[in-house]
C-alpha cells in the first residue's frame, strides 16, 4: 500500500516528466510546423531541470539529464532560433532572452548567442530581398490566427511570453531593405488578438492542441 510519501513522490515525478511528454507530442506532430516549437520546449525543460534540482529524489537524474542536454543542445541549431522568431509569440528579442535563459537555468553557457541569431536573421533577409526585390509585390493579405486548445498544464515558456514585451529595434542605419523585416519585429502580437483569441492562446498546451 502507499503511504502518503509514496503518493508525493509519485506526484513530483509526474509533474516533472509531464513536460518531457508535453515535448515530444508538441515537436512530434505532423499537421502543424514544430520547427518554431523546439526553443519552447527547450526553455520548458531547462526550466523543469532548475525547478525540480534540489529534489533529492530526482538529484542524480537531473545530472545524467542535465548532461544529454547539453551533448544535443548546447549548440542549438539555428533553424530552431529562426523559426523561433518567425513565431509571432516570440520574436528576436524573445529570443535573444530564451537563449540567456536557457543558459542560466542549465549552468553552461550556450554556443549560440542572441547576437549570432540576429546576425544571421537580417543577412538572410537581405538576400531574400536582393532576390525577390524586383518583382511584383503581391497584395498583403491578413490571414485569421487559428489556436484552439484547452487545459492549463504547467507552461514555463507562455508565462514567460506572455509577460513580456518586445523592444525597438533601431530602423534609422539607412538600410531601407531591412524596413519590412523592422516592421514586423516592433509590432506587438498581442495587439493582433481578440480578446476571446487571447484567451484561447492563454489556456494552449504545446503543438498538440494546435490544428
């Protein structure tokens, strides 16, 4: 029979392994882009490993975790940041943070920096605008956000996001090709939702609620 401190350490382990699962069924998913979700999820779980540490139960694990982590993601591919930022809920800013983050919760510091992210992000768009600069611009179309979802497991990451705000980026170096790409890291996403969509987004687990 269990007695109630078999009952607590049953309730440690599955609120702890339950962001591994939420991991795997977000970035395993099929019928959505998961790219955009790794650096989510790798914030969760950094945020699972210094929340759960000091857990005696969980100590050892942690440490052999804690080192697999750092073998695949101690240099996280950058499709991974880009996509991140592509994800209207995160954005470079967002991102630069996470990265810092990442680091602190794991106590090593990550290879890739905010600073390499950005880099790479306006010299890709600078050749994505020197080759489709002049053709016609197709009419801009605003498409609806889609987010259906509910229950209110633990989300490091969207309480993270959702607290946060986006700063300026400075648009004044006269580099006119990089304008739309300005634009649309200074808007405000949550300016973009209804209030009933920002709810909805509010109670979204992972991927898996996604469609």
């Amino acid at each position: 029979m269990f007695n109630n401190r078999d009952w607590q350490i049953s309730k440690v382990f599955v609120q702890f392994l339950s962001i591994f699962y939420d991991a795997s069924i977000a970035c395993s998913g099929v019928y959505y882009p998961t790219s955009n979700l790794i650096l989510r999820q790798l914030f969760n779980i950094s945020c699972a490993f210094k929340e759960y540490r000091d857990y005696s139960i969980l100590q050892q694990s942690i440490i052999l975790m804690e080192q697999k982590f750092k073998k695949y993601f101690e240099d996280i591919p950058m499709l991974f940041c880009l996509a991140a930022v592509m994800d209207i809920t995160i954005k470079l800013d967002t991102v630069k943070t996470i990265i810092s983050r990442i680091s602190d919760n794991v106590r090593f510091p990550m290879v890739i920096s905010g600073e390499d992210v950005e880099f790479a992000l306006t010299e890709m768009y600078k050749k994505y605008e020197n080759k489709y600069a002049n053709r016609t611009r197709a009419s801009s179309s605003t498409s609806s956000i889609s987010l259906l979802g509910k229950g209110k497991k633990k989300d490091y990451f969207f309480d993270f996001v959702s607290q946060s705000s986006h700063t300026s980026h400075d648009s004044s170096s006269g580099s006119s090709h990089l304008n739309e790409l300005f634009k649309y890291l200074e808007n405000d996403w949550k300016s973009l939702l209804t209030e009933k969509r920002w709810k909805i987004l509010i109670s979204c687990n992972g991927g898996k609620h996604m469609k």
